[in-house]
C-alpha cells in the first residue's frame, strides 16, 4: 500500500514488479529486493505501531539512530506518514552535541541499532517507547529489558495505510524544525543535483551516505529506485552496477 502524506515524503507508484528499494549486504550476501507496494506496506506497518501501538500523532518527536537501510526506509516512512517529527542521528555524529530546538524536550520514541545501543560514544535520547532495530535477517535474539524489536513488533499491525493524518507543509518533519514542505522542496533540489529520472536505479554505498535526503527522499522524488549496497568493495562497484542496472552511483 501507499502512504498518502501530502507532502511529498511518501512512496511513489512504480512497475509493479520492479523492486523500488533494493539491499544488499555484500559481507554476508543478504539480499532483500521490495516493490513499492512492498515498501508501503512496511511504512504503514510502522506507522500502524507508532500511531497506534505508542499512541503518537503530529508533534510526537522520535529519535531515529539506524544505517540506510530497507527497515530504516520504512521506520522514517512510517513517521512521516503519522506527522512526526524526526531527529535523524547518523553513526557519524557520535559523541557529539545535537543542537535542536527543544533540545532539552523528551522525545516520545527511539529507535536504534543494537550495536550503536551498546557503544559507549552513543548518547541513545531516553523515550518511553524504545525499539531495536536489526539490520541482518530475522529478528533479534538478546534484547534487553526495557527494550523491543521493531521486527517482531511491527508484524503485530496491518500492512494497510492507517486513517489519514492531516499533514500540512508547514507542518515540522524533523525535530530542528524542517518542516514537510522544505523537506520536500529539498529532496527535489538534491535529485536535480544528481540527475536523478523517473525510471532511473541508484547505487548508494551506505557506508558513505548516512542521511536519508541523499538515499531516501530524493530518488522517491524523482520516481527513481535504490539499491543500497552495505559493506561495499570498491572493487566489485562496476559488476554490481552491471548486476543492478544502476544508471547513477552516489
């Protein structure tokens, strides 16, 4: 299913077989391929558990600390699709100050990695709703107590769009006051820098583009599709880009 926020931070309509949002891990060899009705279907998956199951709604604020990623894909999808407020942490911000307004307000979610979870140069914002998220296949294992997996938590909600939330442009999209409109007009000015085209297939090399605007917002703008490669050897860069197709390597 779509998400049908009105502000250009949704998932746009594709062949219906082509994959929208590829992954693959080229360490382990995990591959995960979704159409966008696929990548619908998990954004509302995570709005139906934010929404519903934590009780959030426009002016909520959550704290997302997660790699490129399919799952990340759908978390930030999810949020937005609920009038969120994201505060977006890349791995490379570690251990550094966040200065937003409100910086010193609560959010109401976090969701993370176990592994930047456990890294003592992570400052994780406590929220009253905390989810792990993995990013190898199936769910985790060891969570701790006060914790959830997003992955099993989230099978617990519909893959339909929830009720419609009103979102206006004006309306923030992240916690330093962005709102969804400059979101959008943004994600469109960053796909016209790359050359991005409806039809085209982007290599992203997650190691290099932490921040969703460049693997996310701006391909979905353009009507383009991803392939986020984790772990990638320079070296096998041009037999991927014959592999997938790739017509644009950020």
């Amino acid at each position: 299913m779509q998400t049908h926020a009105t502000t250009d931070l949704s998932v746009p309509s594709t062949a219906a077989e082509s994959p929208l949002l590829s992954y693959r891990d080229e360490a382990t060899g995990e591959r995960v391929d979704l159409t966008a009705q696929q990548v619908g279907a998990w954004s509302a998956r995570s709005a139906s558990l934010l929404r519903d199951g934590c009780g959030l709604g426009p002016g909520s604020r959550v704290a997302v600390l997660l790699p490129p990623h399919w799952r990340t894909a759908a978390v930030l999808l999810g949020a937005w699709a609920c009038g969120l407020a994201v505060s977006f942490r890349p791995r490379a911000t570690a251990g550094l100050p966040v200065l937003e307004p409100d910086g010193d307000r609560p959010f109401d979610a976090v969701l993370v990695t176990p592994e930047r979870q456990d890294d003592w140069l992570e400052d994780v914002p406590d929220a009253p709703h905390r989810y792990l998220v993995g990013t190898g296949p199936g769910r985790l294992t060891d969570v701790p107590l006060g914790w959830l997996d997003w992955s099993a938590e989230v099978l617990r909600h519909p893959d339909v769009t929830p009720d419609h939330t009103a979102i206006h442009p004006s309306d923030p999209a992240s916690a330093d006051g962005t709102t969804y409109g400059q979101w959008g007009a943004l994600a469109r000015e960053v796909a016209g820098m790359l050359d991005l085209r409806a039809g085209d297939r982007l290599l992203v090399d997650a190691a290099e583009h932490e921040q969703p605007l460049k693997w996310l917002l701006a391909p979905l703008s353009a009507g383009a599709s991803v392939v986020i490669s984790a772990n990638l050897d320079p070296a096998r860069r041009d037999a991927i880009v014959a592999a997938e197709q790739v017509t644009r390597i950020l």
